[in-house]
C-alpha cells in the first residue's frame, strides 16, 4: 500500500516510503532490520511547512515511484471564435487568390460548367457570372498591390461561394489547374480529383462557418452553392453525402418559398387580408404602391429563382432511391411554372405551364392583319389546321407582344406544349424517371401482381 507519509528513514534517503500507515513497518526499514520511526506531524504554526514537506514527499513519490500517475499536462485553451471564423475565411479566400485563375481561366472553366453541369444546375446566369468573376479577379489583384501598402485598405470581399462551387466541379476538366494542384512526379501522375476536392474542401468550410450556424441561413447563393457540393459528392461516389445536401438546400429553399411563383401570385391577393400581410412578409416579397411593370432585370432574377429549385427537383429525383432516401418534393404541392429560356437569357415575360398540370396547346396567336401566326408544330407540318383570316375575338396581338387581356397584360410569349424549352422537357422526363426509380428500388416486378 502506498502512504502519504513516510518514516524518518525513509525521508532522509529520499526514497518511497511503502507502509500499511501510521505505527507500521515500512518495507525498506523491514528488509534492512532497522527501526521503522514516524515523525511527529507539527500544528499551529508548523503545519505550513509539514504541509510542504509532505507535499515534498509525495512529488519525490511521485518521481522514482513503479506505478507512478502519468504527469499533468498543462490545458491548453481553445482557439477564440473570432480566430477560427478568420482562419475558415481566410482559407477559401487564399484558394482563390492563387495566381493561376486568371480572367482566362474563368471563362474557360465558365465553359467547362455549361458543358457538363448546366443541364442539372441551369441557375448561373453567363452575364451575372462573367462580371462578378471580374470583381473577384479586380479585388484578388488589389489585395496583391495593396500588401506593401500601410494600412491595408477595407474593402468588402465578393461572396466566393458560387465561385468555389464551379472550381469544385469543373477543376477535374482543366488541365492547368490539376497540374497545379496536383504536381506530377516520377511514377505518379496528377490526380485531377484532387484539384476538385481542394476547392470542395473550402467550399464546405465557408458553407458551415465557425459554429455551423451559417447552414441555416436562407439565402439563394447558398441554396445553389450547397447543390453543386452535392453534384461534386455525387461524382465523388458519395451518395449518402450528397443526398444530405441536396436535402439541406430543399428545406432552405422552402424556406425561402422558392416553390410558389410569390412574386405573381401574392401580388394579386387582397392588401386588405392580414394573411396576405403575414406571407408577404414571412417571404420578404415588397409590396408596391402602384402596379408597376417588371423590367429585364428582375424578370431574370426570378427566373434565377425559379431554376434553382427546379435544380432541387432534378438533383432529389436523381439522389432519392426508395426506402432509405425517399424524396422530399411532391409534384402536386408545386405552385411554380416550368422553366423558360428566352426569360433567363432576354428577361422576356414569359408563361410556362405548370408541371402538376396537363399538356396542353397554348392560346392561338394572331399577328397584326389578323392572320394566325402559326406554332412551330404547325410550322414543322403534319397538321391541317385551317388559319382564319380573322381572328375570332376581333383582339390582334403578337406571340411577342403583350397580351391585351386583363389575365395575361404581363405576358411577352406563350411557351406552352409543342413550344416548351429542351430543359423543361428534361424535367418532364426526369419526373417520369424518379417514378420508374422508386418503383424499382421497391421491388419493381417482383412485388408486382401482374404485368405492366
């Protein structure tokens, strides 16, 4: 047993002193035949330095001991928030500042993105895109100028989530940036993935900021940036990874009510309605004054909108796959039209059908002499339809015109059926898909009583 009070003997060897206690044998006094003598414990004003001499004696224990404690280390304290919030941002800030993405090697990754990620994620808008590219390489060449510089000058850094996301996914295609990140050497040549995981790797560490807060924030750059870290999972045969974020950006998207058309269908409500008020507000959707018709700019803006969560439905119909990852958007809870390419590239008013609706031909267009413009199924041939020389409401309007009806007065072109853009089309087909890839992930046939 060991004691916390050692013999005379003992204490003046400085060795350990091992008793059963007060008035025992020690071990040592026994095996040499001395007389195992206690010190007497001083009080009053003694006991300060009996205190340090036991003190002195455990620690001498405590040195030449066989089953000594292993040794207190001194705690460390913990990084502050504030540090690891600039580390994390300084981080995806230096990947990129690097000198190799110049303004040519944007556009050429620009391409890459359109080549092979535009049919899934058709949100980046080429013009909006290209600029704010611009502003990033114009402040990545200040901030070098500006080192020498005394103090440095504060400028607010452009957001570089959606620009991390594209290297993301496209750094695997460019030649000069897998050289870059991935040197080649004797016997091991570059790894394009690993120039791709780099810029994934700061895209995650921005996305979840310093205490995970920042993943809850409702915000369309982050809505998109989190679906292309999915679609760089996904390639990374990481399913389960990406099917988490391609459900975070849904939830924050339906947050942000990205699945109704509010712009359209808020604004034709009753101001009166307290409910109308509560919803206005609750989406963050301004209510004008005085009707005011909608200019190229915010048409594209909400086309943006309306392509990210198409970009939702497409990845969660690909990444859902039965039992264990069942899909979070149902088609009949959908108040949004199917996407547009002349809105998203020309900011033209356009109507769309609605994806829970049925196909069906958009109205008849008749130009300024009153002759029936023809759709381009019409125009392909194959069909025998008559066009009058009047129209039959006496209204001439043009397909790109505005319509000058009181339910369509805001309404350039009519992409209705034959006329649907490729992309929407894609959605039709991958809606039919992700029925097809349930089914199967249930059993498909094998559960089935009789045949299709």
């Amino acid at each position: 047993m060991r004691s916390s009070i050692a013999c005379a003997r003992c204490r003046r060897s400085k060795i350990k002193c091992v008793n059963a206690g007060i008035d025992t044998t020690c071990r040592a006094c026994e095996s040499s035949g001395r007389d195992c003598v206690y010190p007497t414990p001083a009080i009053g004003v003694g006991g300060g330095a009996a205190k340090r001499d036991i003190a002195a004696l455990v620690d001498g224990e405590d040195r030449n001991g066989d089953w000594d404690s292993p040794k207190r280390q001194r705690s460390r304290k913990a990084p502050g928030v504030s540090s690891a919030a600039k580390d994390a941002s300084k981080a995806a800030n230096d990947v990129l500042d690097s000198s190799i993405l110049t303004v040519k090697v944007w556009e050429t990754v620009f391409d890459l993105f359109q080549s092979h990620f535009a049919t899934l994620l058709p949100f980046l808008h080429p013009a909006t895109f290209l600029s704010h590219i611009r502003q990033l390489s114009s402040t990545t060449q200040e901030n070098h100028q500006d080192q020498s510089q005394s103090p440095p000058i504060q400028k607010t850094d452009p957001n570089p989530l959606i620009p991390l996301g594209v290297l993301a996914l496209t750094a695997r295609f460019h030649p000069q940036l897998v050289a870059f990140h991935s040197p080649a050497s004797q016997g091991h040549p570059s790894n394009p993935l690993v120039a791709s995981e780099v810029y994934a790797t700061a895209l995650r560490s921005r996305l979840a900021g310093v205490d995970g807060t920042s993943l809850a924030m409702p915000d369309l750059t982050r809505i998109q940036a989190l679906l292309m870290l999915a679609l760089h999972e996904w390639g990374m045969c990481r399913g389960k990874s990406a099917w988490l974020y391609v459900g975070m950006a849904i939830r924050l998207a339906q947050v942000m009510g990205l699945q109704f058309e509010l712009e359209n269908d808020l604004l034709a409500r009753d101001p009166r309605s307290p409910v109308f008020k509560t919803e206005m507000e609750h989406f963050g959707v301004a209510r004008r004054a005085e009707p005011k018709e909608q200019t190229s700019d915010d048409v594209i803006a909400q086309e943006t909108k309306r392509r990210t969560f198409w970009a939702c439905f497409t990845l969660d119909r690909c990444l859902s796959s039965g039992k264990y990852r069942p899909r979070m958007i149902r088609v009949k809870e959908l108040g949004i039209q199917l996407p547009s390419d002349n809105a998203f590239a020309f900011g033209e008013r356009v109507r769309t059908s609605r994806l829970n609706e049925p196909v069906v031909r958009r109205p008849q267009s008749f130009g300024a002499q009153g002759v029936q413009i023809p759709s381009i199924r019409q125009s392909l041939g194959g069909f025998e339809d008559k066009l009058p020389n009047n129209p039959p409401d006496g209204k001439p309007w043009s397909p790109i015109s505005r319509r000058k009806d009181s339910t369509e007065d805001e309404i350039d072109r009519w992409e209705i059926g034959a006329e649907e853009s490729v992309l929407s089309r894609v959605i039709r087909v991958i809606r039919i898909w992700g029925s097809i890839a349930k089914w199967s992930c249930a059993g498909g046939r094998r559960y089935v009583c009789c045949p299709p």
